[in-house]
C-alpha cells in the first residue's frame, strides 16, 4: 500500500538537528511499515487524483485551517474529496482539526491556552485496529486550536483534559490532536523555541511531562492498523 503523506509545514530551520530533517523524515522513522509518498500540501502540491493512494496521512502545521490561505482552502477540498471516495484518511493536529473544519465542523482558537508537552487520552471507544490495546495512552501535544464542534456523523474515540476532543473517526477518516510522530529531542526543541509563545508557566510543565514517557510507538500502531485494515 502505498500512504500519501500530505506535509502541512516545515521543521523550523534551527531545530533540524532536533528533528534529525523535515516533518517527513519523522513520519518516516515513526511508521517504518508504510511506504509513504510525500506531497509538500503547505506549498500547494496535492494529488491530482485522490486514487493515487491507498490512503493519507496529514501532518500538523504552524497554521490554523480557518486560515484564508490558498493552499489550506486547496486542502479542505481535497479532504472533501478523499472523504466522498472512501479512501483511508488520518489526520494528525492539524489534520485532525482539518476533518471538522473541511466537512462541517467548527475548529477555534482554545480558551485554554496552549496544550503543550505529553497528556494522556482516555479512549472511550475502543477500535478492532487499536493493537496493542491501551486504555490512556500518552501523547505529545503542541497546539492552540481545537475542535469546538463535530460534523455529522463523527464519533469521539478518546478525550482528554487538554483537548477534549482527542480522537475522531468520521467512516473511513481517523483524527488525532496529538503528534505521535514526535520524539523527545524534537519536542523539547520545539517548547524551547515557543517557550516566549507559549510561555513560562506552560513551558515548564511541557518539559517535566517529558520524564514521563510516552506512547507514540503504540498509537503510530494505532494508525497504521487503521490504514491497512
């Protein structure tokens, strides 16, 4: 099967050491078993034809996808389309917020502030695809959007404390408000970097959450079961 990776943004110039190179090198290291096809969407590439994939896989960004950019609105319809087709669809942050916004939904900035550092997911509704099982897993978050309200249809499979709504499944489209394809360097870059942003307070239980561990291995299971299902 072959998995279009649709690349939403960019590791920042100074933290590609961290990351070990961009957004896709990430994905790749994370989900060894998909072979992926990269498509720079954050440039305006996109499928021409949805069917060149078996499924997607949509990165997060440092962009909102209420944002009036060509490229975002681009997306939304090529969402809409993958949806109509049927093809499998996981969208990861900005992804996931990207389900509710392209089909219906509501995505706004989050009264709560920035949701930084690992948080854990209750699931709620457990999935056939959700091996090995886990009941709350933990996940690294780095956002400031989150989805208000659902489309029709969409069922929540896991909420959080951070983002109440943590994992979605509209029919064949997964979404996740966390990064399961972080890793510690990277994350803890990134706060660094955002840390005036972000500020002080919120930065500095991000990185003590780090101590804690984390469970990106098993939810990158997650969504490649989800995929090849």
């Amino acid at each position: 099967m072959t998995i279009g990776l649709l690349q939403c943004d960019h590791v920042p110039r100074d933290l590609v050491d961290a990351a070990g190179g961009d957004y896709d090198d990430l994905f790749r290291r994370r989900f060894p078993k998909l072979d992926l096809r990269i498509y720079d969407a954050s440039s305006g590439e996109l499928p021409a034809d949805v069917d060149e994939c078996d499924g997607y896989l949509t990165s997060g960004s440092r962009h909102s996808v209420y944002d009036d950019i060509e490229w975002i609105h681009a997306l939304a319809a090529t969402v809409r389309t993958i949806r109509v087709s049927r093809i499998p669809f996981v969208g990861i942050c900005f992804g996931h917020q990207m389900i509710a916004h392209a089909l219906g939904g509501i995505v706004r900035r989050s009264p709560r502030g920035w949701g930084v550092g690992i948080h854990e997911m209750h699931v709620s509704h457990p999935q056939v695809w959700m091996q090995p099982p886990l009941e709350s897993p933990r996940i690294y978050l780095s956002c400031q959007d989150q989805i208000e309200q659902l489309p029709a249809g969409t069922q929540t499979l896991a909420t959080g404390t951070v983002v109440e709504i943590s994992m979605i499944m509209l029919y064949d489209m997964l979404g996740i408000a966390g990064h399961p394809e972080f890793t510690r360097d990277y994350a803890e870059a990134l706060y660094e970097l955002r840390r005036v942003r972000i500020g002080d307070s919120a930065a500095g239980a991000a990185f003590a959450s780090l101590d804690d561990g984390d469970d990106a291995d098993l939810v990158a299971e997650w969504i490649t079961n989800f995929l090849i299902r």
